[in-house]
C-alpha cells in the first residue's frame, strides 16, 4: 500500500496543481471519506470545513524535502505543483501502485479537478455537519 506523503506526490502528479491550502486540504479530506482512499490524516472542524494538521506537516515536509514546491500567488492563495524530483518520484511511487488502486484514486481525482473550491468546502461540511 502507498502511504500518506507518496499518494499526495501522486495527487499532485495528477492534478498538475492545487490552487489553494483549502482546496488541497478539502481534496484529500473527500478521497478518504468520500471515495474511501486510505488515508491516516484526521480532521478536525474548522472555519472552511474539516482541516488536518498532520496533512499540512506532510505537505511542509515535502516542500522541505523539495518535492513539491507551494508558490504564492498572493497574501492568501498558495499554488503546489510538483518539483522536478517529486515528478519522477510521482511516476515511481504510481509504478508500484496497485491498477485497482490506481484506478480508484485517479477516478475520484477526475471529479474533484474542474470542481470549485466553494463546492469541495460545502460538500466536505455537510459530511462533517459543521
């Protein structure tokens, strides 16, 4: 199984990039209580909807490991996108996935990647009734 900081490198690969600490946060938070993507993160309440502080230490650690690399855009908005190490990281993590495993991941990122932010805070609000 692909642990936790491997499947966001495969998120990000995906993806291409996640405009936002609140849309990434909201995107990992609806693959594992929506899709059922093992994840170990818990999430807590918070003013944009359900927030795990031990995803964003991944995500710092990462960044740390210049694996990914969090651009701002402006005071509020954050942009993550691969580094050239984290993409050929990406592709080996992918190889030694799983195709059922693949397969179910990539699906659910398909739904998530033209979504609005907006729609990702509802949706993972009412699943959290806050």
């Amino acid at each position: 199984m692909v642990e936790d900081m491997e499947k966001l490198l495969v998120i990000l690969h995906k993806l291409r990039e996640i405009r936002g600490r609140t849309r990434f946060q909201k995107i990992v938070f609806l693959l594992k209580e929506k899709d059922c993507i093992n994840f170990r993160y818990n999430f807590i309440p918070y003013y944009y909807g359900p927030y795990s502080y031990d995803l964003q230490f991944d995500i710092n650690i990462l960044e740390a490991a210049g694996l990914i690399q969090v651009m701002p855009q402006n005071d509020i908005l954050y942009v993550h996108s691969l580094t050239r190490e984290g993409e050929i990281a990406a592709v080996k993590i992918e190889q030694k996935m799983s195709n059922a495993e693949k397969k179910k991941l990539f699906k659910a990122l398909k739904g998530y990647k033209t979504r609005s932010t907006a729609s990702l805070i509802s949706e993972a609000k009412k699943m959290t009734k806050i």
